[in-house]
C-alpha cells in the first residue's frame, strides 16, 4: 500500500471479517515550485547554502543547542557534577579519579596549568628637580641651574620615570580535589623584568651642570656646582632609579554557583548551548616592591700644581613587602569554543615598609695625609638623615582580573586578558629626598655646626598601581 492511501476500515453486521481498504488521492501540491523536482546545478554553475537572518552560522545544523557538548565536558563526572543538580562541570575536563595524598612522589591527576606574558604599566616613581643646566652660557654662577632662574633647565627628575610599559611574565597552576570539581586549590607567581631609567652628563658635552636645592640658612634657593666654564676641575654625574614588582600566592577554590542552559549572545541571534559558574575564594597574597635611586657625582682638578678628585654618591632604596588574607569571586561563562572568565578579589593585610638612605663622599688629595678620605654624607644623603627607617602600616590590594579564552583542544586553551592591581599604601624612593639642605653639612662639615638638621627624615607614604594585558595559554588535563 503506497504512503499517500488511507486506511479506512468498514466492519459487517454480523462478522468481524474487514472490507478491502478503498485507495485516496494524494494531496495536491500547494504551489508549482513543490511540484517540480530541484533543478540540476549546470557545468559552472555554483549552488550557494539558505541563509538565515540572524544566525550565527550558515548551516542550520551549526545554529542550536542540539549540538554536542563543550570540548572537555563530553563527560558529566556523575549526576550533579558541578556541586548542585542538572548541570555539567561547564568545561572542565572529568577525572574518574579523585585526588588523593600520596607519600612516594606522584603527580597530581586532575588540574590546570598556565604561563602568560605581560605586558603591564605601572604608577611613575616622582622625583623632585635633581639635576639642573643652564641655557644662558653667561649666566652668573651664583644663578647657575638654580630653580626659578628663567634660564634653568631640568635634566633630571621634576616629574615621573619608569612609567612606560614592563616586560614580564605570570605562572598559574591548581589541582581539583574532588572529581566533581567542587573544591580545588591553585596559586600564581609573576613578576615584571627589573627597569632602569639613567642619565649622564659631563662637563665635556654640557659646560654647566648643577644640583638645585633650597638653602635653610639663606632661605632662597640654590645650587651645587657640578660644572661650569672657566673652573679647573672637571665634573660628571650619572643618576639611575630602578624599579621591581613581585606578586604571588594562593587560593582555596569552592564552586558556589553553576548554570547551563541556551540563549543568544551578544551580537550573535543564533541560539547556543552555555554554561557557567562562580567560584568564591580565600587563601594569602604576597606583594613585593623594591624601588632604588643613586646618584654618582665626581670632579677632578686640572691643575697639576693641586691635583685631586671629589666622588660624591647619594642612595635611596626603599621595600614594601605586603603579607595578607585574599578572599574573592571568580565568574566563567563558556559559549560554544569561547571562554570568558572574570575575577575579583581582595586583599587585606600589612605592608611592611623600608627606607634606607646612604650617602658618602669621598675626598682624594695627594698633597695631604692621609691621602684618600672617606667622610660620611653625599648631598642630598647626610647625617642627619642618613641611616635604614622601618614601620608597618595597613593596606587593602583589591585587583580586578578579566580573560577571553579559546578552546583548541581537549586540554589546550589561548588567553587574552587584562590586569589591574592597586596597593593602597607604599613608600617610593622620591617621595624620601629632601631639597632642605643646611650647607654647613656638606662634608667636611663646618665645626663648630651652625644652622639646622637639614635634611630631615620624615615617613612619607603614597598609593600605588599595576595594570596591563596578558597573553598566553593555559593546559588543564
């Protein structure tokens, strides 16, 4: 009997014996174009997909939730793997195994691991004006690279160094204790390369060179002379600050959220399957931030009749070391290949915070005895605030992570993110540089001493931040 015949069935009064079913005329079709078979495609000619407004992709076996489920979440662990009903472990990669300690040496079988290169820029070291020229070659010596003088130019300090970008690179690594990936724990280590920014100048290439600072006993401002035409020394100075940040620590993981489901994304109206979760977390955050700044000064006599040198060096170092407990959320949404993760957390502990400050000048003369002399005091660095300062002070280190992923393999995923760190209490080499000079310091210094202590140590801290792109990739097994 063809597909197009109805059955109809007749039964007799008296039997139960069927009458022969009577055959019914196919449907008509509905329009010309169902009657008529699809064309053949003519040599040449090419014969293009349906296209669908709205959808993402053009076949519509491609555009639904009707597809299989992510790369690495093929497998649903157990019934409620994620920790709560009627969801997946959203991406993860399913162990049949949980993890377990072990006391000869194993290797941990349910985790991630993940490297990236940063790219990240930081708050600028300020420093005050700390090497001075003069653009008018018949200026007074008195009035040479002295701040306010209009013919005083910087050379160095005045503003901010090392605020261009920082090379570094970040390690992220965890195992999940559980094969339903409910509890895990994971930690992180990264570090930016160790940036220098210098300057160097002598009395051959710019005939005036001088330190500005403000002088407490005349109450005006001035100048040390490095060099200046007609003297009969030569003079250099070189100036170097440098600048290391560290950060590492880690976390105890808890799924505390997940969600599957089907919708559309952003501009893309093709519906898709997606799942997410959120993970809270608390664990120890470790930051680190080593800063420094020298100077280097020296002049050698011309004469041959009164030979002899002057070194003069000055040298702040300061370290913040932050200790504390780090709580936070983590959200991931995972759409098809795409991934895309969010995390904040906050840090809140104490900053261990360290000052020193060290300065010498160094006196050769052969004409005397003995013939080298080493005095302590440079110029900005004397003994009155010389010496190696310490406190501890609160602080909060909130940081804001966000990452989009995409899922190659099974086990390989690339990342491109963005970072931003904040420490809301520090201490920086140029914020410990007084310009309140008492010239009766400069070594050898006036006897008997007139005049005040100058310069003065005093705490003086400020803020910091971090923030930049990440790039790398991420191995989960």
């Amino acid at each position: 009997m063809q597909a197009s015949q109805i059955e109809l069935v007749e039964y007799q009064d008296d039997a139960d014996t069927p009458v022969e079913a009577i055959p019914a005329p196919a449907p008509a079709p509905s329009s010309i174009v169902e009657s008529m078979p699809a064309p053949m495609p003519l040599d040449g000619q090419i014969t293009y997909a349906p296209v669908y407004d709205g959808a993402c992709d053009a076949a519509p076996v491609d555009c639904g939730c009707e597809d299989a489920l992510f790369i690495g979440d093929r497998l649903h662990c157990s019934t409620g793997a994620c920790g709560l009903a009627g969801c997946s472990t959203c991406g993860e990669l399913c162990s049949d195994k949980a993890w377990r300690p072990c006391i000869t040496l194993c290797v941990p079988q349910d985790g991630w691991l993940s490297f990236e290169y940063l790219s990240w820029w930081q708050d600028g070291m300020s420093l005050p004006p700390l090497i001075t020229t003069s653009n008018d070659p018949n200026v007074a010596q008195a009035d040479a690279g002295v701040l306010g003088v209009p013919s005083t130019q910087i050379l160095f300090g005045g503003g901010d160094v090392l605020d261009d970008s920082f090379n570094g690179g970040r390690l992220r690594f965890g195992v999940w204790l559980d094969k339903q990936h409910t509890w895990g724990i994971g930690g992180e280590y990264y570090e930016l390369d160790q940036e220098t920014a210098s300057f160097n100048a002598t009395s051959a290439t710019l005939p005036i060179i001088a330190r500005p600072f403000f002088n407490t006993l005349t109450g005006v401002e001035d100048s040390g002379i490095t060099a200046f035409p007609g003297r009969t020394t030569s003079g250099e100075i070189s100036a170097t600050a440098r600048t290391e940040f560290v950060g590492g620590g880690f976390n105890l993981h808890y799924l505390t959220w997940c969600r599957e489901g089907c919708g559309k994304f952003l501009f893309c109206q093709c519906p898709e399957k997606f799942c997410s979760r959120t993970e809270s977390m608390i664990g120890y955050r470790y930051l680190q931030l080593d800063e420094g700044l020298m100077i280097s000064e020296s002049e050698v006599s011309n004469l041959t009749n009164a030979p002899g040198s002057l070194a003069i060096t000055d040298n702040f170092t300061t370290r913040n070391q932050f200790n504390g407990f780090d709580f936070g959320m983590k959200y991931r949404r995972n759409r098809g290949f795409w991934i895309f993760d969010a995390m904040f957390r906050m840090g809140v502990g104490v900053t261990r915070q360290r000052v020193s400050i060290t300065g010498q000048t160094v006196i050769n003369d052969p004409n005397n005895v003995p013939t080298v002399v080493t005095q302590p005091g440079g110029f900005l660095a004397q003994t009155s605030n010389i010496g190696t300062y310490k406190q501890d002070q609160f602080a909060v280190v909130p940081e804001f992570r966000t990452n989009i992923s995409y899922q190659m393999t099974d086990h390989w995923r690339w990342t491109l993110g963005y970072t931003a760190i904040y420490w809301s209490n520090v201490v920086r080499p140029g914020d410990h540089i007084s310009r309140d000079i008492n010239p009766n310091l400069f070594p050898p210094p006036v006897d008997p001493f007139v005049g005040a202590q100058r310069p003065a140590f005093a705490w003086n801290t400020t803020d910091y931040w971090v923030q930049g792109l990440n790039v790398g990739a991420e191995y989960r097994w």
